[in-house]
C-alpha cells in the first residue's frame, strides 16, 4: 500500500474521522516529527520512500521535487498552494491537490470577527474587567461602515455576506472580477486609492505570490484613513511588515486584526503597548468544521488518486 508522510500538525488531532479512513485502507503513514512547517531540506529527508503526502503549511519548492524522487502526489490540506512550487511539481510529474472551499467560512467568521474585536476593545476590556476594574471602553461600530475587501474570491466573498448583514457599505478591489459579478455581490469594484481613501475596514483575501507580496507598504497605509481597521486573515507576505509597524506606531491606521503573519509566529516585542492590534496564531481554518472538510477533501484527493480517479480538486496533474 502507498506510504504517506502527513505533515500538517492538526491533521487527525481534533477530527480523527479522517485518519480512520486511511488507516481502514492500510496506508502506511509517517507524521511530522517537528511540529512545525518543515523547510525544503527536511522534506526531501522525511519524503524518502513516501509515495504521497498530505501537506500542511510546508515548502515544497522546486528542491523538494528534484529530491524526493517517489513522491506521486501532494494533497494540500487546506486552499492555499503558495507555499508549493506548482511548476516544478508538473515538471516532476507531481500531482498536486488543495481543498478550496473546505476552510472559507470559518475564515471569514473570524474575519469579522477580528473586525470588532478591534473595533470595540474586546481584548482590552476582557484583560480591564480580569484585573478587577470596571471602565468606560470606548470603541467604534461596524454597523452601516465601508469595508473594503482586497479580494473577492471564495473567502472574500463571504466576508462580503457578513458584512452585509452589518448594513455596511461594501468597496472591493479586485483585477480579476468583473463588474457584473460584483453587482450580483452587491459590491461595488473600486481602485485600490479609491478602496483604502474610503474604507473603515481593510481586509486582505488574496494569496502571497509575486505579485502579492508587500502589496500593503508604507504608501498604501498613508492613503488609509487614521481610524482604519487593518485585517489580514490572508497572508502575512502581503503586507511590508516594517511599514505596518511604523504605521500602526505613528497612527497612519487606527489598528490591526492579524491572523497571517510575514514571520509565524511574530516577535509579540514588535506590538509592545500596541492595544489598537489583535493577534491570533493564523487560527482562521481552525473551527471542527474547517477541520473536517479539509481532511475529508485532502483525504479524498489523496485517496482518489491511488485508486486511479481523478481528484476531485486537482490542480497540477493529468
């Protein structure tokens, strides 16, 4: 039976449905063994011998392909493949998988979620009120505000709907959506001077690549109003971490809800005194439903493949 290396951390930890059905097929299976996203290097030396893998957030850069000369397939457990160097894989004659809807809305809760945990001080009001003090927190609304949305693909479109259902004025900056579709929205399609002069909220949906990264910078948040809420449920590469800092320091920005780090996990030194900034662990697939549907669909893909169907989310392959 085929051997495969599970390198995501979570895979089988809260959900264990998943893994029983590998287990039911008698794959033989190897886990990650660093508790972490493994760099190039330690892939190809963990890959030996592995027919497949499903992959968490991992480098697998052109080096992996060259090295790990068994691998067939790579099914990626969640949406993102920016971490996969996608021609390399086809030039090694690598299949790559992902699960592009498995973890949207779970991402998009918590979108919004880091939208009025900022708003309104609720992590300054829960560490006021466990200190024993009872004060007047202060914040501002989400209700009947403009938020723009960098992206509007399949999370970025249900942070739309949530937003919605705020009443709020919805601007999206997005080069591969057409105006049509962004009316059947009910979203407006701006410029991105445009998008950030007027927006309350920012939130970022796109992935990290080369034209992506650093795409927020210090002239970006200059055009941002001063009480504008940055979030970034997306990736960290995609915003110039030191204009961030400066800008949050100097008050370009009002604040920051960060779930996607430019370095996981961040120096928390860097956010010192910084009570307008929320910062979770890049938790946003990380609900039971998220969970389930990205190892059922990873597992699937993985499965499908080695029974000679076709993948139901191929990306690179035959």
């Amino acid at each position: 039976m085929p051997r495969v290396l599970i390198t995501s951390t979570s895979f089988g930890k809260k959900v264990k449905e998943p893994l029983e059905v590998l287990e039911s097929k008698q794959y033989d299976l190897k886990f990650n063994d660093l508790g972490r996203p493994m760099q190039a290097e330690e892939l190809v030396e963990r890959l030996d011998g592995c027919d497949g893998c499903i992959a968490g957030l991992d480098y697998f850069t052109a080096a992996v392909f060259a090295g790990a000369k068994d691998l067939k397939i790579v099914a990626r457990y969640g949406a993102g493949v920016d971490r996969v160097d996608l021609k390399a894989a086809a030039e090694a004659g690598v299949v790559v998988t992902n699960t592009p809807v498995a973890n949207s809305d779970s991402v998009a809760d918590l979108a919004i979620g880091l939208m009025l945990a900022v708003a309104r001080r609720i992590h300054v009001a829960d560490r006021s009120v466990r200190e024993g003090k009872w004060e007047n927190m202060y914040g501002v609304s989400l209700f009947k505000k403009t938020v723009g949305l960098i992206g509007l693909g399949r999370i970025g479109s249900r942070v739309a709907r949530r937003a919605q259902g705020f009443q709020c004025r919805v601007l999206v900056y997005d080069p591969f959506v057409d105006r049509q579709t962004a009316k059947d929205a009910g979203v407006e399609i701006v410029e991105l001077d445009r998008l950030l002069a007027e927006s309350d909220f920012v939130s970022l949906h796109m992935p990290a690549n080369d034209q992506t990264r650093g795409f927020l910078g210090r002239e970006q948040f200059e055009q941002m109003k001063p009480t504008a809420i940055l979030v970034n449920t997306a990736r960290g590469e995609t915003v110039d971490q030191d204009a961030l800092l400066a800008a949050l320091g100097e008050g370009q920005i009002g604040g920051a809800g960060l779930d996607a780090h430019a370095q996981e996990p961040p120096d928390p030194q860097q956010y010192a005194g910084m009570d307008n900034v929320v910062l979770t662990p890049h938790m946003g697939a990380y609900t039971r439903e998220a969970l389930v549907n990205m190892a059922m669909g990873s597992v699937e893909n993985l499965c499908a493949f080695f029974e000679g169907r076709r993948p139901p989310d191929l990306l690179v392959g035959p």
